[in-house]
C-alpha cells in the first residue's frame, strides 16, 4: 500500500489539477490460454478520459470488461499494453501516488467479521499511511450511517451496512478518485436512495466518481457522462444527454373523444398508426416533426383530443441498441412513458 498519503484537500490545492481525474490510452489486457484453449482479450485498445470532478458511469453487459478496466487501475491487475493514469499519475512509473488517489469499492463483500467498524476502518487508513491525527473514522462512519454501528463486530451488521462499511474503507485516505463497482447490487431500495445521496455529495465537494451498475435507471439520473463497454471496447462516450438524443425517435399517443375506421389522409406523413377506435399514436423523429407540428394536423383534421401521453427514449434503449444491435428482438421497447 501506497505510504505518502495525499488526500483531496492537498490535491486541491495543486494549481496543476488534471484535467482527467482518469486518463487511459490504448489500454489492453489479454489473458494467455493454457493448453488449446484460446486467448481472451478482456480488454482491447480502450480510450477513456474521465474529467475531474464528474459522476461517470461505466456500463457493459457482464463480462464486457469493466472489472478487468476498475482491476487494472486498482494496481490489482497487470495491463498488456497501452497507458493510465490517476489524478495525473501513471500506474507503473508512479504506483504509490496513483493508488493513493484512487479509492475502489469492490463487488464482493470482504469484511473481517472479527473487527469492528472502526477498527476496520483505522487499520484501512494505517495501510495507506495516514497520520493517527489525520483519520476521519467517526466522521466517515457517520456520514454513511453507521456511526451507532461503530463498536460492533461486523458480523452483525445487515448486508446492507456491510456495504455502506465497504464505501467507507474506500474513504479513509481521502481519494479524489473512487470507484463503485456495483454498489447497490442486492440491497433494499431505501439503502440504495441513501448511498445515492451521499455520493451526490461527495461529487458536489469535489470528488471525481466512477460508477458501474446494472440499474441503468440509476446511471441514467446519477451520472453526467457515460461510457459503454462490449466485448472489451469502448463502443460509446459521451455525455448523458447527448446519448440520450441519439435515439431521435418518440411515440405521441392521443385518446381521441370519437370513433375512427382509418387514419386521416392529413396525419399519414407523421407515421400515425391507429391502435383502437379512440387510439392514436405517431412514431415520429423530434428532430424532422415537433410535437406542435403533429397536434396543428390533428386540430386541422377536426379531431377531438381527450388526452394525450408521450414515450421517449431511455438510457436502456441506446444500452441495448448499441450491445445487441438495433434490431433487438426483446419484448416491449424499452421507452419511459413522460406525463400527459
């Protein structure tokens, strides 16, 4: 473990910050086959610059490669190739002040159940150098909600304050970089809003957080850029937003107030299908026919318009678009229906 801790606050105070909390180039990772078995390369010429101070999401389908990218910066795997750094430090030719920057919460639970919280967590910080005088056991335990827990063994907390423990053992050495590889995976939803909270605060005051999860519900309201990983490439990279308007498609749903055999001759050019006697509804592209384009040829067809709902598109659709192709045949489409 890394014995010249650096903590945010001396990062700060850097006037030469990085740009990149996390910057890697070409990185590849190919695990030699034994025998007749063939290589596997988990990760192959992957690009990724990670600005500091966003909430970044990595998302992939499993085995897509994102433990083998967190494992790699973590110091816990070797790369075959290309280069990384944190916080501006290369992982090779400056391991000691990369590790300090970076704080990884693993998947796996792996909590002595022998020792307490703060026992835990003091011995964390030991690890990694910090100062008796320095450590904020007390108060990270606090912040994550553990601070009646403090004193008890850990194999007597609740799964989901094994996992609140395993964020703070991340914190202890004060990292301008941490990882949360699937940190809600398993727990209840009211932990899950809980963790969320903290870590929009974390980011608030300043650090850089890198998230994986399979709730793309959560990346999609958390993060503001997001990276999409298959097969061990970066396949997307781009902010939230801006991944969200590749799919320029929506559906415009209207509950008419009369009967209808066909749709009318004036609404065939905004893709209307009829769906029911009273059910109307446009596929249609934003970008090509805004809404108020689609209800003037409806009011000009003397339709009568008793309610009206919209599905746009989700960070699930461009998920599934781009690892399964365009054409999925899953059920349903994915869309999140917006009020009316």
């Amino acid at each position: 473990m890394p014995d010249d801790q650096t903590s945010v606050a001396a990062h700060s105070a850097n006037a030469d910050m990085p740009v990149f909390a996390v910057e890697v180039r070409g990185l590849d990772k190919l695990y030699r086959a034994k025998g007749r078995g063939e290589d596997i390369h988990a990760l192959a010429d992957v690009d990724l610059e990670i600005p500091r101070g966003s909430l970044f999401g990595l998302l992939g389908p499993n085995g897509a490669g994102k433990s083998t990218l967190i494992n790699i910066l973590a110091g816990l795997v070797n790369k075959s190739g290309g280069t990384a750094k944190i916080w501006g430090y290369d992982i090779e030719a400056q391991s000691r002040q990369s590790r300090s920057a970076i704080g990884v919460v693993p998947q796996e639970l792996n909590i002595d159940p022998f020792f307490t919280p703060r026992e835990l967590l003091e011995l964390q910080a030991g690890l990694y150098g910090v100062p008796p005088r320095e450590r904020r056991s007390d108060e990270i335990l606090g912040a994550l909600g553990l601070a009646d827990k403090a004193k008890s063994y850990a194999r007597t907390l609740s799964g989901g304050m094994r996992r609140r423990l395993m964020v703070a053992k991340a914190m202890v050495h004060n990292p301008p970089v941490l990882v949360l590889d699937e940190p809600t995976a398993g727990v209840d939803i009211a932990f899950r809003q809980q963790l969320w909270g903290h870590v929009r605060e974390l980011n608030r005051l300043g650090t850089t957080i890198l998230l994986t999860t399979h709730y793309l519900e959560e990346a999609e309201a958390l993060c503001d850029r997001i990276a999409i990983i298959d097969h061990g490439r970066v396949i997307a990279c781009d902010t939230t937003q801006s991944l969200l308007k590749r799919l320029d498609s929506k559906d415009l749903t209207l509950v008419l107030g009369n009967d209808l055999d066909t749709v009318p001759t004036a609404l065939a050019e905004f893709n209307a299908e009829l769906t029911g006697p009273r059910r109307l509804v446009f596929h249609y592209r934003p970008s090509q026919s805004p809404v108020p384009d689609i209800l003037r040829a409806v009011a000009a067809s003397g339709l009568q318009v008793m309610d009206l709902s919209t599905e746009e598109t989700d960070l699930e659709d461009i998920f599934l678009q781009l690892t399964r192709g365009a054409h999925d045949p899953r059920p349903g489409n994915g869309k999140r229906e917006s009020g009316r």
